[in-house]
C-alpha cells in the first residue's frame, strides 16, 4: 500500500505524526468528558457503575435538582454580564 498523500501535504511522513496528534487529542477531549460525567453523576474513575446501581430514583431526582440549580445559576450570570 502505498503512503498517503495530498497535493497539498508534501511529507508523507507527517501522516503517521498526524495520526499521533489525533489520538493524543480524543484521549484528551474524552478525559474532560470523563470530568464532566464525574461532575454530574459524582462518580470518579471506574466506579460509575456502581454509582448507578447504589443510588436510588430519589438520589437521582435531587442530584438532577442540584444540577438544574447550578444551570439556573450560571444562567442568570450569564445573563448579568
């Protein structure tokens, strides 16, 4: 198989850099989702499933008030400024 290219890329050999770059950059963006899933749900690291099946439906609707709160609140901050 021949290398990549594009007519306007001259080194081939920055394909596999590129590739690099796009891989260190999803496992970057993926790890601020992982903060924010850690931020809404309060579980940290591995343990989200045992965060889901230790909290009842009533943990979940006020942690989901909480949320809404805080959204509320940044909101009208927003709106402030």
């Amino acid at each position: 198989m021949p290398p990549a290219a594009w007519p306007w890329w001259q080194d081939a050999s920055a394909v596999p850099a590129a590739l690099v770059h796009l891989l260190a950059e999803t496992s970057r963006h993926a790890g601020h989702a992982d903060i924010l899933r850690e931020e809404l749900d309060g579980a940290v690291g591995t343990d989200a499933e045992a965060m889901a099946v230790e909290h009842d439906p009533a943990f979940w609707t006020k942690r989901r008030e909480e949320i809404e709160a805080s959204r509320q609140v940044s909101r009208l901050t927003q709106i402030a400024s």
